[in-house]
C-alpha cells in the first residue's frame, strides 16, 4: 500500500528513537566522504526520456508503485527533483526530458532505504541544496557533484530554500530550523523560543505549544523569511532570522486543532500562496507579511501539500487525491481530475521560465513527474 507525504513526513515515522542512534555512527562516517557517484541500483537505471508535447497534462517520467518523488524545484529551464532512497531527477530543458542521476555515494552507503530519503530542494541557479532524514543536507552546483555539510541535528528535515545571494534556511521536526550564509556550506540552528509565538497571551489552549515541526519555508532576495507548519501559523522574520512575527494564525474555536501548512510559494512581485489541512488556501499580496483566506470548492477535508503560481495568475494546488486550479490569482478553482490527479498524491509543484503560462510540473507517487498543462 502507498503512504502519502504526510504520513510518512511525520517526525514519528523514521529517523527518531533507537532506530536512529543505530545509524549515528554510519552518519558520523558519512560526513567525511563526498558524495561521489555510484553505479544505480534502480531497475530504471539512469537515463533520459523522450520529449514530450508542452499543451497537455502528460506523464513525463515514472518508475514502480514503490518509489516516490517528494520534491521539486525550478530555476530558469534546470529542474530537479529529489525522493525516497536518494532518487534524483534532473533537466536541462524546462522538464521536456528528465534523467535520472546516480545516488550520491555517502546516501548509497546507508543500509535502510529511509535513511538515504531527500525530502526537500531548493536551488538558485549557482548552488543546490537538498535535505532529508537524519538532518542530511547535501549541496552542490546548479547539478552537483554533490558533498554533504554538517547540518548539526539528526532530525528529520522537511524543506529548504536559498535566495539569489546564498541566504538559506531549512526547517524540519520538532522546531528545527537552520540557517545557512554561505550557499548551505555551514549551517546554524536559530530557532527561537516557540512558547510565546504559539502560545498568545490569553489562549484558551491546555496544550502549551513547545516544538512546532516546520514544513514550508521560503527566503526572499531582501533577507526575509517565511516558515509554517503545525498549529495553524505562518511566521515571518523580516532579518534573517533574528526576529519573527506571526504573520497569519488560524481562528481557532476552543477545542478546536488548528491545521498544518504544507506548502508556500512566493512569486518575484510578492504574491504568493500557502495551503495545508482541511482545504487550506491562503494569499498574500506583500510578499508574506499579510495573508487571506481563500474558497476552493473542496469539501472541507482534501489536504493540500503543494503550491505554485505565475505572473499570469495561474495557480496550481496539489495535494492527496486532490488537485485544483486557477486562472484568476485565486478568486476561482477548478477541481482537475486528469491523470491520476483524483486517485492518488502529488506532493510539490513548480514550474520552468520557459513554461507556457498555466503549464506546471508535480511529483509523488511512484516518482512519477507530470506536466499539467492550462
């Protein structure tokens, strides 16, 4: 049976307890290796696909109903996408062709297949991070070659970002949040005290909010810094860090569990959206500093994971059988149902400069990378 990106980015799945001080001496040794490659193991092995036409939703590459892609991200026409037992998908030409990269040595060393399991990408056209379990954090070129750096945690992270100047942050469970300077050479943890940005004054909760796992991030040219998660909260640092707001807190009744945000996309002009739990949609106009709710015409209980938008004002939301669009900066949706878009889940989404507008690229289930097309 599948497991969808949510259950298995829970913090309690793997990579926690004693099976993760088993592999803390492989890790350990893993850290003076590069990450040189290897001959792939895969019944795929590497290689490219044939290009396909641009106007129509299309699978553009797949491999067995075990494997699966969590992560993908665009900058100009290279694209990569990265998953579970160190898959990596690269493409030089917008996503028309995908080919598949050998596992990076130190990932191939581990014994378990989570263990090697990337769960998020970022890259800004001179350098790519990607991060995963066990607080992996392997950087590299635009395409690699790829060496790990010393993250300083063991827990399990989520997602990564990097502006145009080399400003990164990676966020993952239970609070985990680090920050890079150097293109993800170095990294520090930063994370502030959580008790009094999750816990307003008069809050009728009885659970005191301590830990929060981070599941989207997003760094701007100008230094600031976007994180959401558990507990229904985006968080804003105007200074790299140094400081946070909350930017935008879910309404909760008492009694009631705020939902999780997945997933945050800002675009150049400073609109952008953030989705999640029970039909979440949000928008901001200013580049995160305010966001609104959004109506889509989900029944209340589709979880979104991923976002992703064009100067155009097309929208694409993907998420566990479910996936919608808009062609108004979300004031409209349509439910999309191509493919295997109602059976099954996508978990991120990104798009290529040279796409036609509307034209979109996911990944998820069994590492499939499809194009959605307006």
């Amino acid at each position: 049976m599948d497991v969808s990106p949510a259950a298995r980015s829970s913090p309690f799945q793997t990579g926690s307890g004693n099976m993760k001080k088993r592999f803390a001496a492989s890790a350990l040794a893993c850290l003076a290796l590069a990450c040189g490659p290897v001959h792939a193991t895969s019944s795929d092995a590497p290689g490219t696909a044939a290009p396909v036409a641009r106007d129509a939703d299309t699978v553009l590459a797949q491999a067995t109903p075990h494997d699966r892609l969590l992560a993908i991200a665009f900058h100009g026409d290279f694209g990569i996408s990265v998953g579970e037992a160190g898959r990596i998908m690269t493409t030089q030409d917008g996503g028309k062709t995908w080919t598949k990269s050998p596992v990076p040595r130190c990932l191939q060393m581990k014994y378990l297949p989570y263990a090697r399991e990337m769960v998020g990408v970022a890259t800004n056209g001179k350098r790519t991070i990607m991060v995963g379990e066990m607080g992996h954090i392997l950087v590299g070129g635009e395409n690699g070659p790829w060496h790990k750096a010393v993250s300083g945690t063991t827990q399990r992270l989520l997602n990564v970002s990097i502006n145009d100047n080399g400003l990164a942050f990676a966020v993952g469970a239970f609070g985990t949040l680090l920050k890079s300077t150097d293109g993800g050479e170095s990294w520090t943890s930063v994370a502030p005290d959580w008790v009094p940005l999750y816990n307003p004054a008069g809050s009728d909760s009885f659970i005191q909010i301590t830990n929060p796992t981070l599941y989207a991030v997003k760094v701007s040219d100008d230094g600031s810094v976007l994180i959401g998660g558990e507990n229904g909260q985006i968080l804003r640092s105007p200074d790299q860090g140094a400081t946070w707001d909350v930017a935008w807190r879910y309404p909760v009744a008492s009694g009631e569990v705020a939902p999780t945000v997945f997933g945050m996309q800002i675009g150049p002009g400073g609109t952008g959206y953030a989705v999640g739990q029970a039909d979440l949609m949000l928008k901001t106009t200013d580049g995160g500093s305010t966001w609104t709710p959004l109506k889509s015409s989900a029944d209340g209980q589709s979880e979104f994971f991923a976002v992703d938008s064009d100067a155009q004002g097309n929208v694409l939301v993907v998420g566990m059988r479910a996936a919608f669009r808009s062609t108004d900066g979300g004031a409209t949706w349509k439910r999309m149902d191509g493919l295997d878009l109602a059976m099954a889940w996508y978990s991120d989404v990104s798009h290529a400069s040279s796409d036609p507008p509307g034209t979109f690229i996911a990944v998820g289930n069994r590492a499939r990378i499809i194009q959605l097309a307006e």
